[in-house]
C-alpha cells in the first residue's frame, strides 16, 4: 500500500494551522479508509523560521496525532521554494508518494483524492491546475498571464495555471533530488524530470485566514528567478539587438553616402553619426558574444541531469549488467 505524505510549508501560519491540520487529517482518514494509501500516511508540516507560534502549533498537532502529524522546523526563514525542497526531500525517505500543498487551504484538498487516482493508474507526477481565477483580483491574473506568456517566450516549459500543488511519486522525488542548483524554481523544474504526468482542475479559493506571504516584491522576484535560471535566451537578445543596430548602421552609411554628395549636411555629422550607431552595434555584438560562453558557463555550473533513464531492457550478461537488470525488475 502506498504512504503518502502531505508536504505543508508554512511560514508565519499560526492563523491556519490548526485549520490546515484539520482539513488534511480528514482527507488522509477519508482515503485511509477507502483503501488508497496506507494507514500510517502522514502530514508534514515544514516550519520556514516563522516568527509567530507557528511551530508550537504544530508540536502542538504532532503531539495530539502522533502518526498522522508530523514536522520539520527549519533554523531561518529560506522562503517558500526552499522549504517545499526540505520538506520533500525530508518526505522521500519516509514516503512512497507525496503532494505539495500550501497551508492556507486555497489549493482545494477535495481533488487529492483523484491526484491519488491519477497516480495509481501510472502517473508519477500529477499537477494541480486552477481552472479559472475569478477569486484573484484583475491586476494579480493578467499579470500571472503575462508572466506565463513571457515564459514561454523564453523557452521555459511550464505547467499553465499551475503553482506548488503537485502529485509526485517517490522516483520523481529521487530524479528531483538529483538538481543541486540553489536557484530554485521548481514548478519549471519538474517538466525535465519527464515521466508519465497528468494534472487535476480545481478552483482556487480565497486564503481561509491571515495574509499573503507573497507580496508583489517577492512575486517579482520569482518570476525573474524564473527566467534567469532557466533560460540564457536574453543573452541572445544581446547579441540579436547587436546586429540589428550593425544592419541599421550600414543602411545609414548608404543614406549619409547619398545626402553627403546631394550635398544637404552639416560639416563632420555623416562621421559622427555613422560611427556612434556602427561602434554602438558593435559593442552589443561584443558584449552579446561573451554572454554566449557566459551563459554556457552557466548552464554547466548547474550540473543538471542531462536525461533520467526510465527502464532498461536486457538479460543481464556480466555480473555488473545482472545487478542493473535486478534493480530494473525491483523498480
Ligand atoms: N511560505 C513559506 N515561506 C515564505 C513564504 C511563504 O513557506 O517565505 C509558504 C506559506 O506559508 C504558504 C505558501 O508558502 O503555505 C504560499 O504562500 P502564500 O499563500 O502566502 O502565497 P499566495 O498564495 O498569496 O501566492
Ligand atoms: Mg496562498
């Protein structure tokens, strides 16, 4: 039977603790008792250096469910990407299978059920998708919207619509775990760990109580964590505007070449004018071209996998082969 854990991050919660507790408990009993996971299936709330009571609530909650509450309380505030890493990465090895949901409830708990569902019939990561936004304000979806489009834009595969409320099995985790960066966006990351996905449509909900822990500084911050660690397209942009301006320059020096001998300029302007936008172009070529080996430097530094090998199909003709064709057949 599968062990499922429910990987919480909270920082500065103590509002919806107890609520959040509740809510899950109740979905672990319910699917507990329709047979889906395993009785000893847990909730695992990560405390990301909150200055409120948080984590005495949650001491609290593990002493009163003692196998269905459990905690991990990071020393400082590291945000909200990094403690959903320890506390997955903490959950791997305590788990068959785990979801990411965020405390304040508005990621509806009411379709981790079908998340488990999905993952029995084969899936290994299964993503939460918000169908509509209506409960966001205008200025928070448009922005969102832009900011997928600008994604895209910039070759960056992510899921539309879809946040931290996710489905992933315990091989998905261990392929996740395998990603060293410091720079972390994970909602980017899990479409290279590949695999079987699907995703589950729900409707996002108002925070049940206290405030948004992401303010628009940090939101920014995000997305432009987003973009810079995932893509070195703007590099190229560099290098692109750099030879637009060169091609511009040498159609200019065909125009000052003509109104030179019609005679229509001032003394000394076809020199200058010609030179400011040819060096102009070329500094941006220059500058384009080293952010080529820069931007290599970069995605080498990441030391990413560069594929995650699914299955391997053979007999096993040497003693190195047989252990690789085992642990083939075990997983
Ligand atoms: N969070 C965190 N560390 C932070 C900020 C937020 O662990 O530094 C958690 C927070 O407790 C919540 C989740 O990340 O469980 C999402 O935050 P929030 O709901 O405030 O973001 P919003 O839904 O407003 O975008
Ligand atoms: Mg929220």
């Amino acid at each position: 039977m599968d062990k499922l854990a429910i990987v919480v991050p909270c920082y500065n919660e103590e509002e919806v603790l107890h609520l959040a507790s509740a809510a899950l408990r109740e979905v672990l009993d319910d699917l507990v008792r329709k047979g889906k996971i395993a009785a000893d299936s847990f909730i695992l709330f990560v405390n990301d250096g909150s200055r409120d009571r948080t984590w005495e609530l949650i001491e609290e909650e593990h002493a009163a469910h003692p196998v269905q509450v459990n905690g991990v309380k990071l020393a400082g505030n590291v945000g909200h990407q990094f403690a959903l890493t320890a506390g997955l990465l903490t959950a791997k090895d305590m788990s068959t299978v785990t979801i990411s949901i965020d405390a304040d409830l508005q990621d509806d708990v009411a379709v981790i059920e079908e998340m488990i569902d999905k993952y029995h019939a084969g899936n290994d990561i299964v993503y939460g998708v918000r169908r509509e936004r209506k409960s966001d304000t205008f200025f928070k979806r448009t922005t969102a919207q832009a900011f997928y489009k600008l994604m895209g834009a910039m070759g960056v595969k992510t899921v539309y619509n879809h946040a931290d409320f996710r489905l992933m099995s315990k091989r998905a985790v261990e392929e996740f775990s395998k990603y060293k960066e410091t720079n972390l966006f994970l909602r980017g990351m899990m479409p290279l760990i590949g695999y079987r996905t699907d995703s589950v449509y729900y409707d996002r909900k108002e925070r049940v109580a206290g405030e948004s822990k992401y303010p628009l500084k940090k939101m920014l911050a995000l997305a432009f964590n987003g973009i810079s660690s995932f893509s070195v397209k703007p590099i190229s942009l560099i290098l692109g505007a750099g030879i637009v301006i060169i091609l511009i320059s040498l159609l200019a020096f065909l125009y000052a070449l003509i109104s030179y001998f019609t005679g229509h300029v001032v003394a000394g302007w076809t020199s200058l004018i010609l030179s400011i936008w040819f060096l102009g172009g070329m500094e941006l070529l220059a500058i384009g071209m080293v952010g080529q080996y820069i931007g290599k430097i970069y995605i080498e530094v990441k030391q990413r996998p560069r594929y995650n090998i699914e299955k391997v199909l053979c007999s096993g003709q040497s003693h190195k082969e047989d252990a690789l064709c085992i642990e083939n057949r075990e997983g």
